[in-house]
C-alpha cells in the first residue's frame, strides 16, 4: 500500500460536529447520496467540488459529537485522507475502521487554505504544502493501523483473515 499521498486541500476549522458532517435527514439515504450532504449546512455546495484525491485539513477536535459514521461518505465521495490538529477519538477510530487515512498534525490549518496541494505520508507521519514547502510532522500511524488500512477497513481485513465472512454487498455500504 502505498503511504504517499498528494491532493487538493480543504480546510475546515475546529470542533466540526459529526452532526454538521452528517445531517439527519441524510442518515436515512442510501450511502451515495447520504454522501452528498456533508457539510451540509457549513460548506453549502462543497460535495459538487470535492473530488477523488482530495484531503481534508481540519483544526482541533474534528468529529465531535455523536458517532455518526461520516468516514464512509468521505470514502464515497472520494476524500483521500483527513488530517486535523486533534481527532475525536472515536471518529477516528471510525475513519481507520472504514479504511479512510486519518493522520494528527498540530497546526495544520494555519499551513494551508482551500484549493492548496497537499502531500502527506500516514506511515511516516508527516504533510506538506506543495507550494510553500512547509512541512509538519504528525504522529505516524502504527504498523496494524496501516494494515487495517491496506485491507479497505477493519472488516475486510477480518474477512481476509477468516474472522467474520465477507460482506456481500459492497465496501463500506450502509
């Protein structure tokens, strides 16, 4: 797998509620247009921008609130890796989970603005503006998060080890 990713940033501030993520209304939607609604109400429009490659840059407590599972419309829509100043834990335990890198950089907001590209590493732990070459260094990601993340998520890697059966719909499909 490789670990070296490049894309388009979108920045997002801090303590960026699931619920503002993931409305309710959509929580009821088939995944590929639940998708179409994060950040709803905070970034009208972003999901008809957004596309496969890109990163989301947020500031500190990312994901708070309740525990719905945003990651899998991230992954829907394409979002590469999410990298913020400070997760919420069990919202990023749900990223890595759904096999969406997720990767902690303090000041990670103030090094870059929508529309920058980014390159990061999640096994080495660090990202990069592109175009300032500022680098910052993150936490990299332990080896048995990386092969979580290898596999697609937590259970296809279950299933590819013989724990639970494979699914039969397709990958992280609500």
């Amino acid at each position: 797998m490789d670990t070296l990713l490049s894309g388009r940033v979108w920045v997002v501030g801090d303590s960026v509620t699931t619920d503002a993520m993931y409305p309710a209304f959509a929580m009821k939607l088939p995944v590929p247009e639940a998708a179409r609604h994060i950040f709803y109400e905070l970034r009208p429009g972003w999901t008809e921008q957004v596309g496969p490659g890109d990163i989301v840059v947020a500031g500190r407590n990312f994901g708070l609130g309740s525990s719905r599972p945003v990651a899998a419309l991230f992954r829907e829509l394409g979002v590469a890796a999410l990298v913020a100043e400070e997760f919420n834990s069990l919202f990023l335990r749900n990223a890595i989970n759904h096999g969406l890198p997720a990767l902690t950089v303090p000041g990670a907001t103030a090094a870059f603005a929508d529309g920058d590209t980014a390159r990061l590493d999640f096994a080495e732990g660090w990202i990069e503006n592109t175009a300032t070459g500022t680098r910052l260094p993150g936490g990299a990601l332990p080896p048995m998060v990386l092969q979580i993340l290898a596999a697609g998520g937590i259970l296809p890697k279950l299933a590819r080890e013989g724990y639970v059966a494979p699914p039969t719909t397709g990958p992280h499909r609500s």
